[in-house]
C-alpha cells in the first residue's frame, strides 16, 4: 500500500505521485531540441523527483546521467574528476542495472570531452547529463573550466554527442552562467513550482481511493489553504492525519485537522519550515516588514536581499508586493519574529477579569464590549507600548491577538492570524461556540486606503456569509478613542479607532 511520502526524492511505487504533464513536455521538449537548461526550485518541491521520472521517460532513447554536485566542496581538480567518474558510475548502474560506465578517469578538465565522445561512440546514444546541487560546487576556478568545457562541447554537440546538459539548483544561476557564451539561455530557465489546487485534491483522492479512508471536503481545503500547494508541506499534513490523528478511522474531520495544525505550529520540528526560519533569519529586518507591513514592500528580484528570500521559498510575488505565500510559513514565522510584549499579561487581565460579561445570552461573543475592555488596557498601557516606537502595523495587530486570545481561550475559542478567506486574507479571525468574527486591523492609513479596508472587509463578510465584520484603526493622528458603525445593505461594519499618540509615562500627572 503507497502512503504520503514526507521526504524526497518520491517512489511511484511507495508514494502517492502527482503527475505534472505540462511541466515534463516542456522539458523533454528542450531535450529533444539539444538544449542546455537550468531547473530551479526551493528544498522540498519535488525537484528531484521530477527529474527521475525524466530519467524514467527518456532512458530507452537517451543516455541519462543524473548526479549530484552536493558533496563538491573544497575538491581539487583530481579529487573532483574521481568523484564525477564514480558518480557518473553509480548513477549508469542505478538507471540500468550495468556495471562500469566510464573505466578510466579524464586526464584533466578538458579531458572530459574525450570521455563523452567515447560514451557516445561505445554505447551508441546521446547523453544527457542532469546535475543536480549545482551551486554547491564552491571552486570556482574549477567551475568556470568545467563550464567553459561544456560550452565546448555545445558549439559541436552532435560530434560529441552530448544532447542536453540540465543544471539543477535550489535558486537561479544566472550570476554562475552570466558570460555570454554560455551554452544556457535564460529565457528557457525552468522552475519547478507548487502544487495547484487541482494537483492537491488528486493526491489526496489517491489514498482514498486505495485506502477507503476519506477527507472531509473542508479538510482537503484546509490543506490547500495551509500548505498553499507545497508539496512537502501537503505530504506532511496528509501523512500526519492519516497516519496520527485519524489512524483506522473511515473520516478525516476537521477536529483531526485541527489538532495537526496545532502540532505543526506548536510541537513539531518539521525541517522544511526550519530552514524557512533560518533562512528567514539572515534577512530579518526586511522580513518583519514583510509580515508585519503588508502591501508595502514592493517585489524587485534586483534586491539581493529579496532574492534571496525568495529563491530559498520564504517570499512570493503577490500582487507586484512581497508577501509569505505559504500560509503555514507565514503562521510559524509570525510566532517567531512576533514583537515581544513581556509582561502585559496582568494588565490585559487582572484577577477581576473572566470572559463570562463577554458573553451573549445566546452563547454568542459580545466582540464590542470585549473590544472596550482592551481600550481600557489600552488607555492605561498606551504611553508605554506606543509612545516613541516606530511599530509595524503587525505589532499593533499582534498586541490585539495576545488580548483577545487571552479571553477567547479561556472560553474553548480560538484566534487564528492571517487565515484565507475565499481567496483573500483576514488579519484575525476569531472562532467562538461554533461561530467566527472577523476582524481587520490597519494603521495610520490615508483616506483612501480606509475607504478600501472597508471595501475589503466586507467582501470577505460576504465570502464567509456573515452578517458583520470589525474594522480596527490604529492612528497616531487622532485626538481619541472612537467607534462607528457602517451598514451596507444588509452588513454590518463595527469600526473602532485606537488612538496610540500618549504622553511618556514621565509626563503623565
């Protein structure tokens, strides 16, 4: 029986597999047309395994070497001819089961040329060399000669035999092919991308169909919406719900899904999220403008820095800006990069405080009224949390959300930051006695961009088929506290303005 596979590279036979039909006639396309090539995607995409199934579609035509540059650091020129002869060996022998490929290593840099015609001539098919990890061959004088010998090779590849060369790499390499002689076009760059919805909801029909054990229809949406079609993140919230939390159960609920989200947000040390982190990390201030002001960084892959992060699978384009496509990442690097706010606790609570006044006759939440209450913390902790500090919007969004969360919790509630809503993106959305509150927070944002928070805000009332939403102004322009309400046919806004512009505590009498 196949099962999710949660690392790589994937057996067809062991894993569920999806197909990427487009994908491959576009590579095999280049292959066929004697192109040089590079393939590019973050860890953990399915690189790998995209590429043996092209070793599995061509190898009865071609002469596919796949190898891997990931252990060619600090090799010298005769330690580095060894080792690509020996993997160059290891790699013929997986694909067809044969012995020795190449029985004598090139005499030097150049020689290699003379080791790929004999190939050609002994077994009588073209080569097509993949290699993968690239970027780890950190010699570059050793580097530029192997790449100026395929370039070599390029100008009279027919003699040679050598149809294709396929580099692989977690980001672009256009910086290591930037000479213009190089046998590597940019423009037929590839990039091996996420998983789309569609792509999501076959795998998962995959292991209904074999196992019998279903997905709740909100689940399969669950998992889109959270791993945003990353395909080792779908793989592990999958393999963990069927294989944890709903093991030998006909269902797999929402409870189920749950109770996984929380593991992977509060328990779990997945490797795929830690290296977001930690690539996160290098580049930490412009990540917490990233998260915390969004729509505000424009996404220009010129910025070394923004390249960076995006070439590792921290950021995407959305919109022309820099955003945390990934809905998972953004909730773990929220937690992580989120401000410190040591010690408010006991103020956004005392011992006189319980979230019973909060709640309606009805078991509804009275948001309203709770709102008021962090006013008054609000009025009290204001001169010290706001004053003098060039906070992100997100700051003041997540001061909202350990509040809140502080008396939702406390009645078996939940607030989830950042959470999509039909194709959108809510800033905070609470879930209370099975029913949910949205909530939009914004700071100091000109008339227009007020006029469209509220536009926003009520198309996704509309998308949730909610009647009423909250709309939270944080502004340092504003003389005090203050509260509106907006209807548009049928819908509610409830719009409360915070005031953040205190006198220093010194000043207060």
């Amino acid at each position: 029986m196949r099962r999710f596979c949660t690392s790589g590279p994937v057996d067809k036979k062991t894993c569920y597999y999806v197909e990427r039909p487009e994908l491959m006639k576009e590579a095999i396309d280049h292959i066929e047309n004697w192109r040089y090539f590079t393939v590019s995607a973050p860890r953990q995409t399915g690189k790998t395994t995209f590429l043996n199934e092209i070793v599995e579609k061509i190898k009865d035509k071609y002469l596919p070497i796949f190898i891997s540059f990931e252990s060619y650091m600090n090799k010298d020129e005769k330690d580095f001819l060894e080792t690509l002869v020996e993997d160059i060996n290891r790699s013929y022998k997986k694909i067809y089961k044969e012995e020795k490929l190449i029985e004598k290593t090139p005499k030097n840099i150049d020689d290699i040329r003379n080791t790929i015609e004999k190939l050609y001539i002994t077994k009588g098919k073209e080569l097509v060399l993949m290699i993968d990890e690239f970027e780890r061959f950190d010699n570059e004088r050793l580097m530029n000669q192997f790449l100026h010998v395929i370039r070599t090779i390029y100008h009279s590849r027919e003699i040679y035999g050598l149809r294709s060369v396929i580099l692989i790499s977690v980001g672009y390499l256009s910086g290591i092919l930037e000479d213009n002689a190089s046998p590597f076009n940019i423009a037929e760059h590839m990039e091996v991308p996420y998983f789309t919805k569609e792509q999501v909801y076959d795998l998962l029909n995959q292991h209904e169909k074999e196992t019998g054990q279903l997905f709740e229809e909100e689940v399969k949406e669950l998992i889109w919406h959270n791993a945003g079609g990353q395909p080792g993140l779908t793989n592990a919230l999958a393999y963990d719900l069927v294989a944890k939390k709903a093991k030998n159960e006909k269902i797999v609920t929402k409870s189920h899904f749950e109770k996984t989200l929380y593991d992977f947000l509060k328990k779990y040390i997945n490797k795929n999220i830690e290296n977001v982190i930690s690539k996160a990390k290098n580049e930490k201030d412009l990540i917490m403008r990233i998260l915390f002001e969004p729509d505000k960084i424009e996404f220009d892959i010129s910025d070394e820095r923004i390249k960076y992060l995006y070439l590792n699978g921290v950021i995407d384009e959305c919109n022309g800006y820099c955003c945390v496509k990934v809905p998972l990442y953004y909730k773990k690097l929220y937690n992580h990069f989120k401000p410190q706010i040591n010690g408010e606790k006991s103020y956004m609570a005392t011992i006189k405080d319980t979230i019973k006044p909060y709640i309606k006759e009805d078991g509804s939440l009275d948001l309203n009224k709770l709102i008021r209450r962090y006013i008054k913390y609000i009025k009290q902790r204001g001169a010290i949390m706001f004053k003098g500090r060039n906070y992100y919007e997100g700051v003041y969004q997540y001061n909202l959300d350990q509040f809140l969360s502080l008396y939702i919790e406390a009645g078996e509630g939940k607030v989830y930051p950042e959470t999509q809503v039909g194709g959108g993106r809510i800033d905070l959305l609470i879930n209370f006695n099975n029913k949910e509150y949205l909530i939009e927070v914004k700071a100091d944002i000109t008339g227009n961009e007020y006029e469209k928070a509220k536009k926003q805000l009520i198309e996704y009332i509309k998308r949730k088929g909610l009647k009423e939403g909250w709309l939270i102004v944080y502004s340092s322009s504003i003389e005090d506290f203050e509260y509106i309400l907006k209807k548009y046919e049928d819908k509610k806004l409830h719009i409360w303005f915070i005031k953040t512009n205190f006198e220093s505590p010194s000043k207060i009498r």
